[in-house]
C-alpha cells in the first residue's frame, strides 16, 4: 500500500501512520471548536487520496449519482461522524422543509422500524436509508466513511442482491481496505485521547444527537454520549486489545 505521502508501506505502517496524525490533531485541536472538523477533513482526505493510489489499474466503479441500491444497508459510523451529520442535518433544516422534506422526522421513523436489527435483519427489511431523496443523498458531503468505502463493479449484482436473490457483489476492494484502515487509526486515537472510540448504528445515534445540543460537549468531555446506538458485534475492550496489539507490533 502506498501511503499519504506517496512512499511505499504495508497496511500495518499505514495505519500507525494514520494514528500518528488523528493523535496529532487530537492534541492540537482539543478543547476547540474544530476538532471534529479537524479529524473528518482528515479522514475524508486520507481516504480520498489513498484510494485514488489502490484503485490504479482496477476496473471502473458501477456506482454513481442517482444509484441507491445498496442504501438499505446497515449504516454505521464514529462518534466524530455522527456529530458532523447532526450539524448537517440541523443547519439543513429549513432548506429540506422548504422542499417539503422533514429529516429528522424522516431520520426518527427509520430508526424506530431498525432499531436492534442486526446486519442481515437490516437488509433483510429492505428500508431505504432515510437521507436518500430520488435517489440522491441529502447528506452527500459529510457521508461516513461505511458509505465511501463501499463501492461495486457490477450494478446488476447489486440489484440482485438488493432484491433478496442470491448472488456475490464484486465490491472494491482498495475501496474497503483503505476505509477499514482509516476508520480504525481514527478509532484507536480517540481511544488514546480517552474519547468514546465505538461504533454506532447512525440513524440511532442521530436520532440521540438531535435530541440533545449539548452532545458534542459531552462527547468532548469524554462520555460515551452514543452508547446506545452502539453496535456490538465486537466488544469496546476486544477492539481495544486489537488496537494495543497493532501498536505494539
């Protein structure tokens, strides 16, 4: 893998190269107003720069504007993403209503028919993720990192597979390495930062943010504010020993 500055490294020095600058920025920019910026800008870019390097010579992506078939899926996201959508969303407002669009309403029904379902029950469910309007996303510019990393060479399998029939979708795969690597250096550094480093289901999570102003304070301060929207397939403490164990290699 090709790292940020262009020079040759393997996945592991990728992501403690990745730690190393979100741990960076924590330390600069906490206590200001700019640390989620900092952090997500950061994240966006890494992503958008690494993948443009991993993708070379790789076929061209089915996805593009207007294509929503795979926003059914479970969404999750961290705590910093969750924070920039609830702003979003917020600052958004009156401009959707104006059109006739209620999100957070919208974002509020989703996550009562979805809440507690596990991956396969999601899909299973077929909901179409509250953001998506012809299928466009209202959210397009501060979208998590799950949505960027997941990418298809073949619409047709992922319609299939949208439909319920069985079939593999040929995702990218430098499009979900470089995401996992990214999100996980931004998970391991808040950790360090003694930040609330998890997962979250996003419509719940939102729905918790948008319901509470001072979230984001609180999330500063260092209580797990999402806690439960947290996705439990893996345990904080088992991700946090995977964490010790990356950094100690």
């Amino acid at each position: 893998m090709a790292g940020h500055d262009g020079g040759d490294s393997g996945p592991l020095s990728f992501f403690k190269a990745q730690h190393r600058a979100f741990a960076e920025t924590l330390k600069t920019r906490q206590g200001s107003g700019g640390l989620v910026d900092g952090l997500l800008l950061q994240a966006w870019d890494s992503f958008d720069r690494n993948v443009d390097i991993q993708a070379e010579g790789q076929p061209p992506l089915a996805c593009h504007k207007g294509c929503a078939t795979c926003c059914t899926l479970r969404v999750t996201a961290t705590a910093p993403e969750v924070l920039m959508i609830d702003r979003y969303v917020r600052w958004s407002d009156g401009r959707f209503k104006s059109i006739g669009i209620d999100l957070p309403a919208r974002i509020a029904d989703a996550d009562a028919q979805t809440r507690g379902l596990d991956e396969a029950q999601r899909v299973a469910l077929r909901l179409r993720c509250p953001y998506i309007q012809n299928g466009i996303c209202l959210i397009y510019q501060v979208r998590p990192l799950a949505c960027r990393g997941h990418a298809s060479y073949d619409v047709h399998a992922c319609v299939e597979a949208a439909a319920g029939r069985a079939g593999e979708i040929p995702y990218s795969e430098p499009h979900r390495v470089v995401r996992s690597l990214v999100q996980n250096a931004l998970q391991s550094s808040l950790r360090d930062a003694g930040l609330a480093f998890r997962l979250y289901e996003l419509n719940h999570a939102v729905c918790i943010a948008l319901r509470n102003e001072d979230c984001c304070r609180e999330w500063l301060s260092g209580t797990d504010v999402f806690a439960p929207a947290a996705v439990t397939e893996v345990a904080a403490d088992e991700m946090a020993r995977v964490y010790d164990a990356i950094r100690a290699s």
